[in-house]
C-alpha cells in the first residue's frame, strides 16, 4: 500500500469533510503538523470539531481555522494564548469542551486502545463533572470519561519510512502518537522519508499499521515559543 503522498493537500484529499471530529497533535507550538493545518484550511471544511491540547496562536498553527470559522467546536485543555478564541468563546460564537490535560491524554490513548470509556478522579466536585456518571470505588467517587475516536487525526513526526514506521524528536512527540493510535485515519506530517528497514526496530516510536498517509515536509517552520518578562519601573 503506498503511504507516501506529494502535497498536504493531496493527502486530505478525499478524506476531510464538513462536520467531522479531527484530532491535531502538538503541544503549544511544539510538534504541530503545519504543512496539514494549512491544507485543511484551504480545503474549506468548515463544522469542524477539533480536539488538540491547545488552538495555537493567532496566525499559525489552528489559529488560522479559527480566522476562517472553520471550527465550530475545540475539545481542549489548554486555550491561552489565543485572543481570536478568546473572543469567540465569549461571544458565544465558538463552542469548548474543557477538559484537564491528563484526562484528555487518556481519551485518546484510551480510544486507541478500543476502552470505550474509564473511571478518574480528576475533575469530580468540578464543572469538569457536569453531567457525567458517577461512581464509587474504594470508597472514593470517580467520574466516567468517554474515550475519543476522531475521523481523521494529523499528526507531526521528525521520520517516517516507506510503510509509515515513525521516530519523533525529543518534546515533539508529546500528544502525536496518542492522536495517531485513536483516529480511524491518520495522516502524518515528517521532515525526513526513508526506505523501509532504514530505521531499526528498537528506534521506532510507533508502527506503520497506525499510520495511513505520509507527507514530507522537509522545511517546516518550527516556531518557538519564549519567555518574555516586563521590566519594572524602577527596578
């Protein structure tokens, strides 16, 4: 099965459509498919529900779905950093599932994994709560959390080989190999595409049977995100 496709664009073609349920990898700006962001915006696929750790920044990375309104709804734990979502959120015009970064961890790997649901203790007494079941363990109260199966999730690796074997790099794999497992599609975006065998069994990160299309990247941005600190007057 050839995996390898020669444009983004290419590789949603066919695959992306109004309403769906889209999983993106990343943390911050860390490990964000761009080149795939882009494209899904150019594709004008509009209802979207999108679940990632954050929506980026104004300008990049889901920051630019948000520009065009083609999304209707983000399932995330962290949304700072955004004034564009900020706005919509207030204005009642963008719709947000907020939910702790651990719990969202586990939604997906979890949908992965084919568990349908589990038990935690992180956000009872919590809207986080909010119309969920409730149960008692060892005396203790847990909430049920539903698992995530995306449609589609567009992932970022540094290597992939010819079969879709992937390597990530250092703090870039960080929500990537739990967003590819839990999508019943999963598209991913690399710096570098080897021949199959070319990376050794022990180094891969995850297998090519969760991988269904590649693109190569080669010159992504790679923004970096800084600390900047206001001086006092005085000081």
């Amino acid at each position: 099965m050839k995996k390898l496709f020669p444009s983004a664009a290419k590789a949603l073609e066919g695959v992306v459509a109004d309403g769906q349920l889209l999983a993106v990898g990343g943390f911050g700006l860390c490990g964000i498919p761009e080149a795939l962001i882009d494209a899904l915006r150019d594709s004008g696929a509009k209802n979207l529900t999108v679940i990632s750790n954050n929506a980026g920044v104004d300008g990049f990375g889901l920051g630019k779905l948000l520009e065009t309104r083609q999304i209707k709804k983000m399932i995330s734990s962290y949304v700072g950093e955004n004034k564009e979502f900020e706005r919509q959120y207030l204005a009642g015009e963008l719709e947000l599932e907020f939910t702790p970064q651990g719990t969202l961890a586990e939604k997906l790997r979890a949908g992965g994994a084919g568990i349908p649901a589990f038990f935690t203790k992180t956000g009872v007494g919590t809207i986080v709560a909010d119309g969920k079941e409730l149960r008692e363990f060892d005396g203790e109260t847990y909430v049920m959390e539903r698992s995530l199966v995306p449609d589609v999730s567009l992932v970022k690796a540094w290597r992939a080989d010819q079969s879709g074997n992937l390597q990530f790099r250092l703090t870039a794999r960080n929500f990537n190999p739990a967003v590819a497992m839990a999508g019943k599609l999963c598209i991913v975006e690399v710096e570098e595409v080897v021949e199959t065998g070319a990376i050794d069994p022990d180094q891969i990160h995850l297998p090519g049977i969760y991988v269904h299309r590649i693109v190569h990247n080669a010159h992504p941005e790679k923004r970096i995100e800084k600390r900047t600190v206001t001086e006092k007057a005085g000081a």
